[in-house]
C-alpha cells in the first residue's frame, strides 16, 4: 500500500489504549478515521476528536458490516485483553475474541477491505523453551486468552488464502504507556503500581518478582500497526513479533517506582517473555525507539 495518498481507516477498538494512539497517527497524517468501539474497556474521550466515532459492537455482524464500505485498510483491536480475565470468564472472552475477529474478517472480504491489521499477542506462546522467541516457535498458550489469539491469527491466515484479503498480525510483547488501563482485569503491572503509588500502598508482585517480561512502549507498537498497514512486503497472514528485545524482572521494574514492596501469591501466566523482533525489522523496518526508563518516566510524569 502506498504511503502518500491519503486514505479512509477503520479503527476497530480505537477507543481503547493501542488503537487510540494509531488513531492519534493517523489523524496526524491527515487519513480520514472511523473508531468503532462498543466501549466495553475503551472510553470516548481516548478517541481523537478529529476521528468519527461509531458505538458498535464486533460479536454483532449486521451492526457492524455498513461501517466497512470504502474503508482501505481495518486496524483490528478490540478484544477482551489479560490472560487472567480470560481464565475466569473463558465464553465471553471467546465470543468477543474469535467470533468477533471472525465477524471482522468477514465484514473486511465482503466490502473489498484492501489489508487488515490483527492485533495478537505474545501469550500465545506461553512458556517457550528457548527465549529470545521467534515466530516459528510452536504456539503453547496457557490461557484461553492465548488460544483465543492465536485462533485470530489463523482466521487471518486463512482469509487471506481463501479470499485473497490480505492480512498480517503483530504479537504484541508487554505493552505499556499512558492510557494503559488502569482498573480491575484489565489492568497492566504498571498501572497497578501508579495507582499504588498515588495511594500510598506498598506494591503487589504476584510470585518471587524474578519473572521477566520485555515491555515495549505503545508509541513503538502504534508505528508497527502504521508499518504493518503499508509495507509492501507483508499482507500474506504472517505474523510477526512486536517486543523491545529486552526483558527486565518484575522486581526491577518495581524498584523504579517504589521501594516499598509487598510479595503476593503467584497466578497462572508465562514466566518470561523476550522477542526476537527481527522479521520486525526485516519486513516492517520497525525497532523500538523508546528505552524503559524513558516510558516509565514519563508514565510518572502523566499520572502525577
């Protein structure tokens, strides 16, 4: 896809914390913007007010359908996020996750959508057995949110076989940054520990701290969607890694915020996550740019 002329985008889930920051991109660029979100985990005023907006909902095709036409390209977001929410309510997240993405892809065919970007998700990999991982590491997800994903992953894969839609899916590693949720299940461990801080509480770490996660800022993982959008070497239902290259302990990621800690039970989730993003690099000619302390700090600054 070209990258001067200027084009029509739907922003599936735009409300929410990643789309909202595509959006902002692509408002900047000048490209005419529809952010369809049923604002189940996003809120309106995340969305640009140069985009227009539409309250629908994915698990509803004929909702939904009329919102595709003359659309060039579909950023795909919406999604019930956190493995642990999936855990408990694994139908609800299922309906949303599959069928929804599903829906999506069927609406994009019918209208002639040029590509659609899938937002997927390191979980699928659960535990790999050899770390930094590459995206033909066997899929092992622990959690319905995982397999849920991954599912996404191959209906994308398989529209673009069967329909000639073209598709391409990034596995997002440990986003973070401002707008990030900050209530209940959806809540990352920064934003857990921001609100701790205002709070005055010491903060929670689930386990020993010693798991290690490679957070990568959502600045980074917006310009991959923008990328992924207009590669001309992508579309073919690859998916591709999303991460900083770099993991850091969750006790370490504390200690830049408090000293003040306080050890929980462990739950359910990978131990350790790092990308190897080079078909990132390679395909998309995407790296990360924002360094952690850069990200956190500003995260302190914002939430102050």
């Amino acid at each position: 896809m070209k990258k001067d002329k200027l084009k029509r985008y739907l922003v599936i889930g735009g409300a929410g914390f990643i789309g909202s920051h595509i959006t902002d991109r692509l408002v900047k660029s000048m490209h005419q913007v529809i952010v369809l979100d049923n604002l189940s985990t996003g809120t309106k005023k995340n969305i640009n007010p140069l985009a227009k907006f539409v309250k629908a909902d994915i698990r509803n095709l004929k909702q939904i359908t009329p919102y595709f036409k003359n659309i060039d390209g579909v950023f795909l977001l919406a999604a019930l996020p956190r493995v642990q929410y999936s855990i408990k309510y694994p139908a609800k997240t299922n309906r949303n996750n599959i069928e929804g993405v599903l829906n999506v892809l069927i609406a994009s065919q019918k209208a002639c959508v040029k590509r659609v970007v899938y937002s997927s998700s390191s979980s699928i990999y659960g535990n790999p057995k050899k770390l930094p991982v590459k995206e033909n590491s066997k899929p092992n997800p622990l959690s319905p949110y995982g397999l849920q994903k991954y599912a996404g992953e191959e209906y994308c894969k398989l529209f673009f076989l069967i329909h000639n839609l073209e598709t391409v899916s990034l596995r997002y590693f440990n986003a973070y940054g401002i707008r990030a949720s900050q209530k209940g299940a959806y809540a990352l461990v920064m934003m857990i520990f921001i609100n701790q801080l205002k709070k005055n509480q010491p903060l929670t770490i689930k386990g020993d701290g010693n798991q290690t996660r490679d957070f990568t800022h959502v600045y980074d993982i917006a310009r991959a969607n923008i990328l992924a959008m207009n590669s001309n070497k992508v579309g073919h239902g690859e998916a591709i890694n999303i991460g900083a290259g770099k993991n850091y302990s969750i006790n370490k990621i504390a200690s830049m915020f408090s000293d003040k800690i306080e050890y929980i039970p462990p739950v359910i989730e990978p131990h350790d996550t790092l990308a190897n993003n080079s078909l990132a690099k390679k395909l998309l000619n995407w790296s990360p740019r924002i360094k952690l302390e850069e990200g956190i700090n500003e995260l302190k600054k914002y939430y102050k």
